[in-house]
C-alpha cells in the first residue's frame, strides 16, 4: 500500500517537528482510511456539527465560570446528543439517566 511506504526523509531540527515527524509515522496509515473504505467519511463534518451548539453557547455565554459548570453542559450535551442519534427525546434520556436506566457504551 502506499501508506506504508518511506516518506521523503527530510532532517528535522526542532524538537516540536522532531514530535510531530515521529506522530505522523505513527499515525500515517489512518489519514487515508476513506481512500479504501467507502463506510469512512472523508470530512468531520458530524462531529463539527455535533460541538457547534457548545461553542455557540460558550461564546454567548462568554465561556463557563467553573470547571463544574462546563463539566455538567459536556455530560448534558454527552447524554442528549447519544440520545438524539438513537432516536430518543432528550428529556426521556435524562429521566432515564437519573432513573439509572441510562444505556451507556
């Protein structure tokens, strides 16, 4: 597979891309998966949609008084995004999730 080929060798003389050299032949076989597998998307684009509503509410909100308070809205968003995607109501997930009902992965 190409993939698995040598990159152009290339002396690195900061330590920041000594890292970021050494992460990349770690990793290099993974950032061309949707070239071969047509069930991997090409884009993030799902994920972008799902932190968007976060990112909006912390600029509104001009970001989050307490490591707690931003702890509580990633678990909220946590529990009702997971909810959404099965097809689920929010607050029935949160009931379910107080209830210990909650089905976790």
């Amino acid at each position: 597979m190409i993939f698995d080929q040598e990159p152009v060798a290339q002396p690195v003389a900061h330590p920041a891309g000594q890292v970021l050299n050494k992460q990349i032949k770690a990793w290099r076989t993974k950032f061309f998966v949707f070239l071969t597998d047509r069930e991997v998307p090409a884009t993030n684009n799902i994920s972008e949609r799902e932190i968007r509503p976060s990112v909006v509410f912390r600029k509104v909100t001009n970001g989050f008084r307490s490591d707690w308070g931003a702890q509580i809205h990633a678990g909220y968003r946590s529990v009702t995004g997971t909810a959404r995607l099965g097809g689920q109501p929010a607050l029935q997930a949160i009931r379910d999730l107080i209830g210990g009902k909650f089905a976790c992965a």
